[in-house]
C-alpha cells in the first residue's frame, strides 16, 4: 500500500503518523499532514481574526471553528474534519498478528477474509454476503484492502450501534430525524448510515408558530395569558432562545436582558429543557444563494425522486437546524415570522404530524427562582462559558441567592481572563488587570468560594 504523502514537506507519513484534514463541505479541500507538520499547518489555518467581506454565514463558521480550535478550509472557510493516519506497526507485532491466522474465531489476515454479521461459522464473507465466499478472488479489490487492514491492525471486530437517544425527548427527536431521512438520502456521504436511534423519553409535540413577529407572540409564549393578568414575560434557566440572524439577536437581548439568548453557531454542545427557535428557516434560507430550495429538497423527497442537483450549502442548513432542534430536551417551539422561503418544509412536518399549530393550552415562558439560575450558573462556569454563566449568577443576585454576587464577580473575572487570550498586547494587559483586580476583591471579601 503506497503510504500518504505529506502536502507540507512532501515526505512518505511512515513511523510518526499524521492527520488527514478533509473539509466537511466535500468542496475538495483535503490534506495530509505528517506529524512533524501538524503545528504549522494549524497556524497557518486558523480562523480569520478580522471578519470583514465575510457572510453570515461564514462569520458563523468562523466563530464555530474559533471557539472548538480548530483549523479551518481556506476554499470556504468550514472547519476540517480531522482523521489520524495511524502508521504501520512494527515488523515484530506483524509477525506476531500474522501467528493469530491458526487461532480459532481470528480473521485469517494474509487470506484476507473477514468477520462480518451474519457470515458462516469461520465469521467470513465476501461481496455476495454469502458465508464462506473468498475476498481473495473478489474483482473490485476489497479483499486487497481487507487483507491490508488484517494485516497491518489485527483482527476488525464486529461493530455495535448503541441505538438509545436520551438528550431530546421522542416528540423532538423524530422531528430532527425527518432532517436525517433528507440529509441520507441526498447527502449520502455527510452522515453516518446507521440504523435510527430509539427514544422513548416523554416530551411535548413540537409547536410551530407563525406569521407573527417576537413582539407580537408575547401573549402565546407566557403562562398566563389565559387568565389576562399584566405581567412581564419572563423565560427560565432551563430555556434557551436560538437566533439565527445577529438582527434578531440583538432585539430579543434588548428585550428581554435577563433571557439565555444564544446565537445558533454557538449552540452546540449545550443542552437546555426547552429551546424556542426564532426565524430559523428564513434567516438559513437567506444565508446562502437560492436557499429556498434547500427547504424545497422534502417535496423531491417524498416524490422519491434521486436526480437533482443540490449543493454543500443545502447540506450545512440541515445540519445547522438539526443541532438547534436537538438542543431542548422538554419543548421545542419554532417562531417563523415570514413563512414563504420555508412553506415547503412546515407543510412536509405538519402532514407527518410532526409538529403542532394550536397553541390554546400551551405556554413556553417558565420563569425559575434563584437555585435553578445558580446551578445553570454553575454547570456554564464548569465548562468555561463565563458570559452566560455571568447572566445566570446576575438573575439568581436579583433574586437575592445568598453566594451569587460571588460567583458572579468570579465569572466576570474569569471572563477578563479568558478574553485576554487572544487580544494584542494592549488589550491583552487591560484584562488582565481587570480579572486581577476582581481577584483580590474576591480574596478580600473572604467570600464562601475558598
């Protein structure tokens, strides 16, 4: 097997080893990477500092890519997908794996047959899935390749899905499935095919609402409109809203200060009771040219159809919309003010039942005391995510929670810290002399932290 060429230093990755650095958007842009290499190779593919003549999308991407560090396409600005290349063992364990070929229920690694599901006694099969079938007389070359892979790492072992989902409940779960069926049948390679996934955790169907803008939802959002009291809308802990548009997200934090208001490229990775999308199938649709047709990709989906002409973009609009939706555990509702970009994909749900349209009985605001705004606090400081974090610990002091003026002072100090990080050197030494300052106050206090 010819071994991977290194596109920095244009040496054979033999004994170090490497990474392969492929761009999720399948534009072309792949690299081999010796490990002598790697170093440079990130530096000189980091996200743009400067956002200038980027899309929203892009600007997206780059803070995605920006905040999980990773090195980023320089053809269109997606992160890489990053594989190792493992080298070649050493001749004295090839020839201890080649003495494994006479051990009962091992794959013969220099005949090159391996074990499969559902294979004969020996665990073997070919190309025709038959027990007992040859890889070595196969004529597209897999038997080669299943030899090389015997014969290089040991024995493949059978492989187990784990099918359980427990993050979003049921009701969300086969709504961002539907997603799936779409992104596996036109976008074969950009999934995994494995079998669905099993969730039988209880939640609420999924509810659309539309042709209202955020302002003009208030009354459906808040517990008690049914009973006509005057009161300020307020959202919990446990709830998030997701904007996908920096418009929207600066009305809705103007609105509403207190609220977990969280732009979509910096979603993933949190989990949340309740999640209200806001605009997501416009402002994605908007994102990128023609984008309309990306929701349009269910209409030649339930027609079967398989020739038609779709691009990477379409695929990152799925991708970005499923990770939103997955985000709820308890409730999801999407707030779609404009429907016309996305009519295609609210039709496809509500035919399938998918999602709800009534909302007379139901309410997404769920205001929360003092103890549930702490330990949401809590868990965003523990993974360093100390601006949200700072707006838990500001709402749990205004409900006069004993420590959280404390932790607050803590995460702005952490956050000074952080943000020093990557700033030039001006900029960098005023955050630092702020987060040392809120230290000493913080040591000075004696407070409960230490």
């Amino acid at each position: 097997v010819d071994p991977e060429i290194c596109n920095t230093c244009k040496e054979a990755i033999l004994e170090v080893g490497g990474m392969e650095f492929k761009c999720q958007k399948n534009c072309g842009g792949l690299f081999h990477i010796c490990k002598g290499c790697l170093g440079s190779f990130r530096d000189e593919h980091q996200p743009p500092s400067s956002k200038k003549g980027l899309s929203q999308t892009e600007r997206g991407l780059v803070e995605c890519a920006r905040k999980w560090g990773k090195a980023i396409c320089p053809f269109d600005n997606f992160a890489f997908r990053e594989t190792p290349i493992v080298p070649p063992l050493p001749e004295q364990l090839r020839a201890a794996g080649a003495k494994m070929k006479s051990m009962p229920g091992v794959m013969q690694l220099q005949t090159g047959t391996n074990p499969g599901v559902g294979g004969g006694p020996s665990g073997s099969r070919g190309n025709n899935g038959g027990p007992g079938h040859d890889d070595n007389n196969d004529d597209n070359g897999d038997g080669d390749e299943r030899a090389r892979r015997g014969f290089e790492y040991g024995p493949v072992p059978p492989t187990l899905q784990l099918r359980g989902a427990h993050r979003s409940g049921a009701a969300i779960y086969k709504l961002a499935s539907s997603l799936l069926d779409v992104l596996g049948a036109y976008f074969p390679g950009s999934v995994d095919q494995v079998q669905p996934e099993i969730n039988r955790a209880a939640s609420e169907t999924p509810v659309v609402v539309t042709g209202l803008s955020f302002c003009e939802a208030e009354p459906i959002l808040q517990s008690h409109a049914e009973t006509g009291e005057d009161i300020a809308l307020e959202f919990g802990a446990g709830q998030v809203i997701v904007t996908f548009h920096e418009d929207d997200y600066n009305l809705i934090v103007a609105r509403f200060p207190d609220a977990l208001v969280i732009a979509v490229w910096d979603i993933k990775g949190l989990e949340f009771q309740d999640a209200l999308l806001y605009n997501p199938l416009r402002r994605l649709a908007n994102s990128i040219p023609n984008g309309k047709l990306a929701w349009e990709l269910v209409t030649s989906f339930l027609e079967g159809a398989t020739e038609i002409d779709t691009s990477g973009d379409q695929c990152a609009l799925y991708k970005t919309l499923y990770v939103a939706m997955t985000r709820a555990r308890r409730k999801l509702w999407i707030l779609e003010e404009h429907t016309a970009d996305g009519q295609a994909i609210l039709d496809f749900w509500i035919n399938k039942g998918l999602v709800q349209a009534k909302t007379e009985g139901l309410h997404f605001a769920i205001a929360t005391g003092p103890e549930e705004w702490m330990r949401k606090g809590i868990d965003f400081f523990e993974d360093k995510n100390f601006a949200l974090a700072v707006k838990c610990f500001k709402n749990a002091n205004a409900r006069k929670h004993i420590t959280a003026q404390h932790y607050q002072t803590l995460a702005i100090a952490c956050e000074h810290e952080e943000q020093a990080r990557n700033k030039s050197a001006n900029v960098r030494q005023e955050h630092l002399q702020e987060a040392s300052a809120l230290f000493e106050t913080l040591a000075t206090e004696k407070s409960e932290l230490y």
